[in-house]
C-alpha cells in the first residue's frame, strides 16, 4: 500500500498520546505503548521523536520533543472543537 509515511508518522504520535505515562522527572519524557507499524515507529526514531523501538518493551520512550508533539497534533486532528 503506497501512504505518506510523514503523515502515518504524525497520526501515529498524535495516538500515542492517549497512551503516555511514566513522565520522567529528569527530562520530560514519557513512555507510550507501541502497537503501531514498524516502519512509522521507525520513522519517528529517526526524526527524534521516540526512542528506538527495536526492543523487547512494550512501550516505547517518547522523548520531550515528541511529547510535546504528540500534544499539539492530539489538539489539532482529535480534540471536540
């Protein structure tokens, strides 16, 4: 299936807010579960959103940048008007 993978990226951040928990308090990042395609998970690794997910976890650490991300498209695509 041909997709815009930067598009697939930012939903997929977006729905990986409603997952965050374990804020950290030295940095501000968060761990969000990671049921999402391999490829977008990685897209998002290499743009420095998230952690590498290429682990046994099953969440994944979204890092401050993309925590902060993950909030502002979660209000632009998903939150009631």
């Amino acid at each position: 299936m041909d997709y815009d993978i930067d598009k697939a990226a930012e939903l997929a951040l977006a729905l990986m807010y409603l997952t965050l928990h374990d804020k950290s308090d030295f940095d501000g990042s968060c761990r969000a579960w990671k049921g999402i395609d391999f490829e977008v998970m990685n897209h998002l690794h290499e743009k420095g959103l998230i952690l590498d997910p290429a682990n046994k976890n099953k969440s994944v650490v979204v890092t401050p940048e993309g925590v902060k991300k993950a909030k502002d498209l979660f209000k632009t695509m998903l939150k009631n008007s």
